[in-house]
C-alpha cells in the first residue's frame, strides 16, 4: 500500500499502521522534491486485511483505514466508479458522502475507487488541486481519501498531466507516461492515456499488449 501527502512546509512525519487502532508498525518519513511532498509504501501485508493508519506531524494527527486487496484466485470482486468531478466540489463530495453512506451499510465494500478522468477543470494549475480536491471543507472528499485507494486515469481537463502524476503516484511505464496498469484479485486493469499516441507499434500499444 503506498501513502502519498504534502505538507505546507519542511517536517519529518511518522506513519504508523497495524490490526487495531494501536497501529504497531512505523516508519518515520522525510520529503522529497520541492514541494514537501511525502511517498512510503508498506509491505508484507495480509490479503483481505482491514489496517488501520496514522500519519503524525509534530502534535497533528491524521487516521484512516483500508482494506488490502484479495488473493489472485478470489473468483469476485467490487470496487466503486465515478468520473467527472471537474469544478463541481460540492457534487464530488456528496458523491463520496453516498460512497461512505454505502460503505457503513457494507463494510465488505471496501475495496478501492476507479475515477475515469476530469479530476479538475484545469489540470495544469495547481491551486486548482488545492481548492476542488485538498479543501478540507470537503469532509467527505478527505474520508474519501482515507479509506479507499484512489484509482484514477487522465481526463481532457487534466491535462498535461503533470500534477497528476505528482499526486497519482502509479507504476507508470517512465518518467512521461500516463498510462499505468494494477492488479486486483483476478482481474488486471489497464488505465490507458487516450491523449498520446496508441497506435499500432506506439509505445503505448506495445505496453499494452505486453
């Protein structure tokens, strides 16, 4: 499981995870780049495992939860799907308040969140990102945030990408890329960039193909 956040200055924060809410497990993080950003993947989990998380800054603290994904051979899965949250805020966040709605109904629901594109209006500002998706008047956005991975693929609106790609850390093939692809139980899925070449002998078509 990776974690991703961003400070609004220079700190060490500590990550801590385990079974309960007394966590167990922890590691102490640094930044990276210049925008005090913080990245730490987690191993050696159990498939099918509710964890719970903790992320300290100073004396702040942040908590969530999440589900680790099922073994290969688990023959069903489910996840949740919405697109298009764009300049619409409020809307996001009522979609993520029937998510949550749903979940509290269903705790087996949780899985993770495909997002197929339009995340904002204008993908390559940044304060855009601050005020659609990092707001914190948004409550259900950031329980969003801490109890589902975010699965999402490059809109129109999002474009260049590159902010994207700074905060939906994925295995992209390299360093431009914008397609990437996970697995999930059984199922393998393909998140593929409709805004750069995916013809026959582009890198893209032989990604996807391999």
């Amino acid at each position: 499981m990776q974690f991703s956040w961003q400070l609004f200055g220079t700190a060490n924060c500590t990550l801590e995870w385990g079974l309960t809410e007394s966590y167990g497990s922890s590691v102490v993080t640094s930044e990276f780049g210049t925008d005090h950003q913080h990245v730490q993947t987690i191993t050696g989990l159990t498939p099918s495992t509710k964890y719970f998380f903790r992320v300290s800054i100073g004396d702040e603290f942040y908590t969530g939860s999440f589900v680790t994904a099922p073994t290969w051979n688990t023959r069903n899965i489910s996840f949740y799907a919405f697109g298009d949250p764009q300049s619409y805020p409020w809307r996001n966040d009522s979609v993520c308040a029937k998510v949550l709605e749903d979940l509290a109904a269903n705790p087996e629901n949780q899985t993770f969140v495909l997002v197929p594109g339009d995340l904002v209006e204008n993908g390559h500002l940044e304060e855009e990102w601050d005020e659609l998706y990092m707001d914190p008047k948004f409550t259900n956005i950031q329980e969003l945030f801490k109890t589902f991975p975010y699965q999402a693929s490059m809109g129109n609106h999002d474009t260049p990408g590159v902010i994207l790609r700074k905060y939906m850390r994925y295995d992209y093939p390299d360093s431009y890329a914008r397609y990437y692809s996970f697995d999930y139980g059984h199922v393998h899925f393909s998140v593929v960039d409709q805004y750069v070449d995916y013809a026959v002998g582009s890198d893209q078509y032989n990604w996807l193909i391999n």
